[in-house]
C-alpha cells in the first residue's frame, strides 16, 4: 500500500523567490554568518541537518504563539481602522503565510480578498497587485496573476520585484529555457538563502543530487534570522529531494529536524508518516498522520490515515476517514479547482475512479503545461488505455530539461505497451539509477 503524493504543492510551487526571501529572514535577531556559505558550496557535504546547537532558533511555539498572536492584533486593527492600507497589507500577508503553514485554502483565500481590498485602495500602486499575484498563483490561478503582475508592471513596480514571480509563472507554463536561467541568475546576483533554496529545487529536479544537496547545505549555512521557518522548510525539502532518490532513512532525519524546529509544521509532519509508511514502520506512520489529522483540515491526510486503518484491521474508522475525505475533495475541488486538479486526481485513482482522476489532469496540464503535469497525465492516460495519446504526453515531458524516476518509470511502462522493448528497458533503467524504490511507489 502507497500513498500517492503529490510533492507537486511543496516543491514545484513551494514559494516564489519573495515568499521564501520572506521565510528566510527579516524580522529577528541577526547573527554573523561569515563564510559559511562560500565554503559549504565547495568543501566536503555534511550530508545531515545542522542541529539546533549549531544553528540555533526561535522555539517553534513560540513562533506559532507570535504568529497567531500578530494575525489576531492586524485583525483588530484592521477592525478599527479599516481605511488604514498598511495593516490591510499586513493582514493579507499574514493570513496568506499562515495560510501556506498550515495548508488551509481558506485562509489563503481569505488574504487574497484582503490583497483585493488593498488593490483597490490603492489603485496606483503596483505593492498590492504584487502582494495578490502571488498569493493567486499559490492557488494556481496563473492567468490572474499574470494580469496582476502586468499591471503592477505598468504602474512601475521595481524590476527586482517582479523578477521571482515571472519566473515560477514561466516554470509552471513549462517555459524552462526562461526559467531556468533566470533562477541561477538570480542566485549569482543576489546570493542569499532564498536564491540558493530555489536552486538546490532546480538541481533536484533537473537530477543533480550532489549540486542539489550542496545547494541547500549552501542555503541553510546562508541563514542569519533565527527565526525557525526557513530553517524548518530547508529540511522539509532536503527530506522530499532524499525521499525522491529512495533514501528513507536519511529522508526521516530532516523531516525529523523540521519537527524539532516547528512541531507544528503539518507538511514536515505528514512527509515524515508516508516515509515511515514505507519502511514498513506502520505504527509510527499511524501516530503521526493522527497527529497531522489534527493539525489539518486536508483530505489527503485523512485518506492516508484511512488507509493505515483499515489495512490495521480498524475498518469502520478507515471507512468513516475515507466518506469525509470525499467530500472534502468535492468541497475543494468545487472552491479551488486550479489548486485541487492534481491533488484530488490522486485520490480518485486511489480509489480506483480513474476517469475522474484522468478528467482533472487532463484540466491540470492545460492549466500547466510543464514536465510534471506531462508525467502525470501520460500515467492516467495508460492506466485509461488511452496508449497513443499517453505515449504523445510521455514523448513531450520527455523532450524537456526535468528529469525523474517517474518520469522514467511511466515511460518505460507505456514504451514497453507499445512493443519497444529496448527503449523501456533503457527508461527503466534510468528510473532506478535515481530512485531504486521506485517499483515500491509506481508499481
């Protein structure tokens, strides 16, 4: 049994360079980091987290508690001076990065009406048309950020300012010979933890392991805020770039470390359980989707936790968890579709509603034509026996610069239906040179 994830939400759409510049730093005390971040991007991996002796933070509840508590002081504010336009931007960013924390669509939506108010107070400012772009392609809805950021565009906005917005738009459209060089520009321009996080993202997914790992170790010996988000947030995807190259071991320990630094942190959390999963470590995966279940309103931990019941012998609860994952993926899909395409196909094909689940990608790659949409609609569509049509899908993540072992893996399933059978025996080799789980996750 396997939990179908969609790593989607956390790595290709994790954060604009801005989000994560704002996770990064700018709020706390500072400390000196020298030259850390030079020599980490040339000596010796340590290939493990940095402990919090060594890169001490901010308690994560307290973080949560400060966190909370700002969101509710911008909420009264705002009450009473609802014209003021400072707090009202506050108060959506707020909301949104909390929002992203705690995987709620419905706060995110809730700071996008506030970045709507914000616009329209300030009509001939480009900072809440920014402010509301990219807290709508959060929720991929690309074509109205697009029209946001052109706007603001217009009305002046800084180059610097727009840069890391373009960019994710052009790498969600599949534009990858735009994308890619922009984020390493930007990196070299303006070195920081954020620029070398999104390039260690990049390294990953164009199947550089060492770069991507130097990448973040680079990042991480970068940071100076002692906040503990950024920090937290580099483990998390430090554990999905091992988990992705089947090292679940080492995987478990920077989800660990994400934990020890928020214990609420709901994405850490609940990637640390599928690990678990599958090391065959049931028990523990159970405690913590229990307690990610708590923590979220998501569906999809609520089926995973349903499944592990159920395979426990704990049928009626699984069955109970299962009827209200359903109808919390209709309620979303119905309230965020662009968001939800990906997310709730995985869950039907979980339950072996495959026209359904074809049905949304098939939405999800006209919405966002780039490699893993390709990957995962070419999937769909062999499991549909729709072979022509898959291996055209196949042919076209093929011909761009991102690799994976699914990537592999799917190609080698529908070339080998197609009767090349060297060919699917070259792409399935690929796949477990870079994961050599992946039969475990694709079987």
């Amino acid at each position: 049994m396997f939990f179908a994830r969609s790593t989607a939400r956390i790595l290709a759409l994790a954060c604009t360079t801005a989000t994560l510049a704002a996770l990064a730093g700018g709020c706390a005390n500072k400390r000196g980091v020298g030259d850390r971040a030079t020599t980490s991007a040339t000596g010796p991996l340590r290939d493990r987290p940095r402990s919090d002796a060594e890169l001490p933070t901010t308690s994560g509840e307290i973080f949560v508690t400060n966190m909370n508590g700002e969101i509710a002081e911008l909420t009264r504010i705002s009450g009473q001076y609802p014209d003021a336009v400072s707090n009202v931007r506050a108060l959506a960013a707020a909301l949104h990065g909390r929002g992203r924390f705690k995987g709620d669509l419905d706060e995110i939506q809730r700071g996008i009406d506030l970045a709507s108010k914000c616009a329209t107070m300030t009509p001939s400012s480009p900072a809440c048309l920014l402010l509301r772009a990219d807290q709508e392609q959060s929720l991929h809805r690309f074509p109205a950020a697009l029209a946001d950021l052109e706007r603001a565009r217009a009305l002046g906005a800084e180059p610097a300012r727009t840069v890391g917005l373009q960019t994710e738009l052009d790498w969600n459209a599949g534009r990858y010979d735009t994308a890619i060089p922009a984020i390493r520009h930007e990196r070299v321009a303006h070195p920081s933890p954020s620029t070398w996080a999104r390039e260690a993202i990049l390294e990953h997914d164009l199947g550089h392991e060492e770069e991507a790992e130097r990448a973040f170790e680079t990042a991480e010996d970068a940071i100076t805020d002692t906040g503990p988000m950024f920090v937290a947030y580099v483990n998390l995807q430090r554990g999905i770039h091992r988990m992705q190259t089947g090292q679940l071991e080492k995987a478990c320990a920077f989800f660990r470390e994400a934990m020890a630094r928020i214990p609420a942190y709901v994405a850490a959390r609940e990637h640390l359980a599928e690990a678990l999963h599958l090391l065959g470590k049931d028990a523990e995966a159970t405690r913590e989707y229990e307690e990610v279940v708590r923590l979220s309103s998501d569906p999809e931990f609520a089926h995973a936790l349903g499944s592990l019941y159920r395979a426990s012998g704990r049928t009626h609860e699984g069955d109970e968890l299962e009827t209200q994952a359903k109808q919390r993926y209709a309620e979303l899909v119905a309230r965020f579709p662009e968001a939800m395409y990906w997310h709730a196909s995985e869950f039907y094909a979980s339950i072996g509603d495959q026209r359904t689940s074809l049905e949304l990608l098939e939405k999800n790659a006209a919405l966002r034509p780039n490699s893993t949409s390709f990957v995962a609609l070419a999937r769909a569509q062999h499991v549909n026996a729709q072979h022509d049509r898959a291996k055209a899908s196949i042919d076209r993540a093929l011909a761009m610069p991102l690799v994976s072992a699914n990537l592999y893996w799917t190609a080698a399933k529908i070339y080998d239906q197609a009767g090349d059978k060297a060919k699917a025996a070259s792409f399935r080799a690929l796949a477990l040179r870079i994961n050599p789980r992946i039969e475990q996750l694709e079987p």
